[in-house]
C-alpha cells in the first residue's frame, strides 16, 4: 500500500483517543507535500475532541505553511479560539518564506508579543526577497527590544548589507553605462573585483554592454575576463540581452585579432 493510501486508510478507519496520531499523519503531509492529504487529515481532526487543541492546531498551520497552502493556514489560524506565540510564528513563517512581505507585516503589527523567532522571521524573510533596508530596520528594531541577535539574525542582517552593496554599484554601473561612460563603468567593476566585491548577477548585462562598446580593449578584454570566471550559480545569470551584448563583444574580438593578424 502507498503512503497516500494508509494515509487515507489511517484516516478513515482509526478513532483516535490521543493526538499522537494524527501528528504522524501531518508529518507525512509535509513530506510528501501534498495538501490534499493534510485536508484529509484536517477534516478527519475536525470530527474529534481535538478539533480545539491548540497543539494540533498549531501543526496544522505549520503543515499548510510547510504544504505552501497559505490561504488554508490564515484559515486555521483565523478561527482558532485560543492563540499562543507560536501559533503567530507558524503563519508568519509561512508568510515571509513564500514571500508575502506586505501581510506578513501586518500581522507582525497585531502580534500581542513578538518573540526572537517572530523578529527572526522578519529579518531573513526581508533579507531573502532583497527588500534590504527593510530588513535591516528590523535588525536595528529588534536590538532596541533587546533581543539578543544571534547567528541567525546576523546572517540575514549581513546578507541585507551585502545586498543593499550589489543594489548601489548595480545603480553606478548602470547609471554610467546608460551615459556612454563604458570606460568608468568597467574601472568600477574592476577595482571592486579586487576588494572581493561581486555585483549581483543583474548587473553582469550592463558590464558586457560596457565592454563590447570601449574604445579601450585591453580594458574591455581584462573586465570581460573577469567576468567569464566568476561563477553566478543563478540560472538566469544571463538574459537574452547580455547575451547578445556577450556575442557581439566576442565577435568584435575576432574582428580586431584578425586585423591584427
């Protein structure tokens, strides 16, 4: 029999007397990730005394959460007759990790008492979707609440830094390509290469624009370089437009070698 059918099975069949049961039930949900099956369980939870177990409802909203069903989370959450902190926590999470910011903010607003989790939360789930300053206002906030700001938290408010950097020299380097100061853009990019500082990936278009348009060529050869060793992970490192900008630089190469030549 697979999972999903003893899932089904258990939740057909069994009356359950504790809760223990139905925790294992909602751990396979999250493994498997399948809303269906949590619905499953959810309704078989309704029928019980433990319809109003603030535990069992708390795992539910984490479930949905971890499931990626918010709007079946919110719902747990909305209609439970009791809430402690971590029910809060469990939809936040949700919230920040599939990235809608904007609730999840409002939520943090109405929490009664936010806790390092919740401030956590904030902090990387700001981070993460490269609303930088947001992030690092919530950083600065929590330690005037004088919440101790662990590894966590410093990661994320780190990351915000780094972030609010690459954002900054993206703006530059765009700002002088779009002014024909190709010249200016590449030596900026080149001198933070050697300080060990990357822009982001979105800015690597405007770098090969820059470099396929010098009058320098050398300059343009030692920045296009540099740029062909960096490794971004990100797929969408290249977009059509810098790859055209990256066959139109190569071909300008091959022209100038065969002249040359």
């Amino acid at each position: 029999m697979s999972k999903h059918g003893l899932v089904r099975k258990l939740v057909s069949d069994l009356p359950f007397l504790d809760s223990a049961p139905f925790e294992k039930l909602l751990d396979s949900c999250v493994k498997s990730k399948s809303v269906f099956e949590a619905r499953r369980v959810h309704a078989r939870i309704i029928k019980t005394q433990f319809s109003s177990d603030i535990f069992i409802q708390n795992r539910l909203i984490d479930v949905y959460g971890k499931c990626g069903c918010l709007e079946d989370a919110r719902k747990v959450f909305d209609h439970m007759p009791q809430r402690n902190t971590f029910s809060w926590n469990a939809v936040l999470s949700a919230l920040t990790k599939s990235g809608a910011l904007d609730e999840a903010l409002n939520l943090f607003k109405c929490m009664p008492e936010p806790d390092q989790c919740s401030w956590n939360a904030m902090v990387s789930g700001f981070a993460k979707r490269d609303r930088f300053e947001e992030a690092l206002r919530f950083f600065v906030d929590m330690h005037c609440e004088d919440f101790v700001l662990n590894e966590y938290s410093f990661g994320s408010a780190l990351s915000a830094c780094a972030g609010l950097i690459d954002v900054n020299i993206g703006v530059q380097i765009h700002g002088y390509t779009q002014n024909g100061e190709n010249e200016e853009a590449v030596r900026l990019f080149l001198l933070l290469k050697r300080e060990s500082i990357w822009p982001t990936h979105y800015t690597f278009g405007n770098l090969l624009s820059a470099c396929a348009n010098l009058a320098d060529l050398k300059l343009g050869r030692q920045a296009h370089a540099n740029i062909l060793k960096h490794e971004v992970d990100d797929d969408e490192t290249y977009d059509e437009e810098s790859e055209s900008e990256f066959i139109l630089y190569n071909e300008m190469e091959m022209e100038v070698d065969a002249a040359v030549g």
